[in-house]
C-alpha cells in the first residue's frame, strides 16, 4: 500500500489506461466481443477485461477467443462477473468481478463471500467487489473483504442508470477496518442506454510491460489510479509532507478517517494543480481525489496508517 508515494517515480514502466469491466452479446450486453473491443481500441485504451456475467452465458462455450480479440494497440482479457445471494432482505445480490480467469459451471450463487473470494483466488484471478451500492449491499456484508484486490469505487452504468456509481463509503469502511482494498473506476458497459454508459470510468495502471500478468500484478499491488477524467500527475512524500500535483482541479480531497480529513479548494474561480498537509495530521488510512471544475474524479489508492477498529 506504499505505492502511494512511489507510483509517479521514474522507474523504467510505462502507464496503460484499462477498463475492467464490460459486458457483450455473450452474456447481456448489446455490442458483440468485436465491437466493444473495436470501440474501447479506438478509444484509445491499452487493456479491457470482459467480464460476463456468469449466470447470464447461454453456455461455458459462449466465452470469446481472448487472444483473436486482442491486437499490438490493447490487450483483451479474461473475467467474469459472479452474483451471491443475499437473504435478509431477500431479493439482494452481491457482485464479484473474477479478473484474469474465466472458468465457468463451478462457482455457485449460493456460496459465501469468503468462499467466492477464495474460489477467484485459487483460479489465478483477481476479486474485485462491484457497485455494493447499486446493489444495496451494507458495510457488514463486506467486511470479510482480506484477499479482494479492489473495490469499485465508480461504475459509469451504476451513475448512469440510477445515480448510483459511487461507492467511496464502502471503500472508507474497508480501510478503516485495516483492509489493503484498493479502488478501481469501471465502466460495468452493456452498450443499451440512451446516455453511453462506456469510456467514463477506468484505471492509468503503471506496468513493466502491457501482459495479463503485469496487469494483475499492477492491479494487486495498487500500481494505478482511477478516473473518471482528471489526472493525477505526482504524489510524494517529503520529511513527512504529503504533496500531491494533479490537472486543473476544483478541490483536492485528502481523504482519511472521520473527521480527519481535509481539503484545499481552489478560489475566486481559479483552478488548482497542488496542495500537500502533514502526514500526522491523518487516522488509520490516507487516499487522494481529484475533483475537477466539471465535477469528475480521479482518486489515488491507499496508504494504510495506523491501527484498525
């Protein structure tokens, strides 16, 4: 979770712009394999996770050619999208994104999120807990979160459809807790909306090389940011100051527990590009957001502090 303050360093890798999660004609999206990779490619991203849902595929066989999909401009890779059951109340589910596997007809919807966690894990892949408030999902049905890589902190088709795209307090309530749970901007595209729910939400991931396995890796280690726009351009820490250099934002967010938290605002209607505060000044856990004069966001990972609840 130290990546806080190295990600921006000159260390020879280079920054890819990913999508991680998307759907198509094989599941419940409206576009087909080829044109949502063709669209995400022309876009100008370097990866993109397909990430079906796995309740929703008409049979195992109905999964893409990952590798025909992809081209030297953007890699194409493999996830799934699983659903668990929530009883009290019922008519709830919990959703988890499998990214880097795609093995399907062995997890079940009645399983826990403990045992899902682990199953994602077992397959090599990735656990990232998708749009909890869209899905009415509480703090405590998460909690058990050790060993899921990220959480959606933006999903664009949850803005999109019913205002529900954010989820930073069921990320804050992870961190709080301890948990080295990282953020990801998403798009969760299907391609069938009137305003587009596709290209507004994504991660700038720093790699050694544009693989399945560097993006992962990266991914795991918290090697990337997340945005629905503004950039990040610096964060360091020096003799304790936390310093941040971002695009012309409207506010920089420092984000930590309860009431420790602090922002610099721009004034008189001019934008600002940095701000830095003392790292003893902040709880348990610290992250970044940049808030730009149109209202969109990029947030840093986490660095996790002190000690948990």
């Amino acid at each position: 979770m130290q990546e806080l303050f190295t990600l921006f360093k000159d260390d020879g890798r280079r920054w890819f712009k990913g999508n991680t999660h998307t759907h198509t004609t094989c599941s419940d999206g409206v576009r087909t394999p080829e044109e949502a990779a063709d669209w995400y490619r022309r876009a100008g991203y370097d990866f993109l996770f397909l990430t079906e849902h796995e309740q929703k595929l008409a049979t195992p066989a109905a999964l893409p050619d990952f590798e025909k999909l992809s081209s030297r401009e953007m890699l194409v890779l493999p996830g799934l999208e699983l659903y668990l059951d929530l009883d009290d109340p019922p008519d709830r589910t919990l959703h988890v994104a499998a990214l880097g596997t795609a093995k399907t007809g062995v997890w079940r919807p009645q399983w826990s999120f403990r045992r899902t966690i682990e199953f994602v894990l077992g397959e090599e892949g990735l656990p990232v807990i998708a749009h909890p408030y869209y899905n009415a999902v509480i703090d405590q049905e998460i909690a058990d979160a050790h060993g899921c890589a990220a959480i959606e902190v933006f999903n664009t088709t949850c803005d999109v459809a019913c205002g529900k795209g954010f989820c930073r307090s069921h990320w804050d309530f992870l961190l709080r807790r301890g948990i080295a749970i990282h953020g990801v901007a998403a798009d969760d595209a299907h391609w069938c909306r009137q305003i587009p729910d596709y290209g507004k939400g994504w991660v700038m991931l720093k790699a050694e090389s544009l693989s399945l396995r560097s993006i992962l890796d990266g991914l795991r280690d918290g090697s990337f940011y997340a945005s629905t726009g503004p950039e990040f351009l610096d964060v360091s820490m020096t003799q304790g100051e936390v310093r941040v250099r971002t695009s012309p934002a409207a506010r920089i967010n420092f984000i930590s527990d309860n009431g420790y938290s602090s922002v610099e605002h721009a004034v008189d209607g001019r934008a600002i590009t940095c701000a830095r505060r003392e790292l003893s000044s902040f709880r348990k856990f610290l992250r970044l957001e940049c808030v730009d004069a149109q209202g969109r966001f990029a947030w840093t990972n986490a660095v996790i502090l002190g000690q948990p609840e």
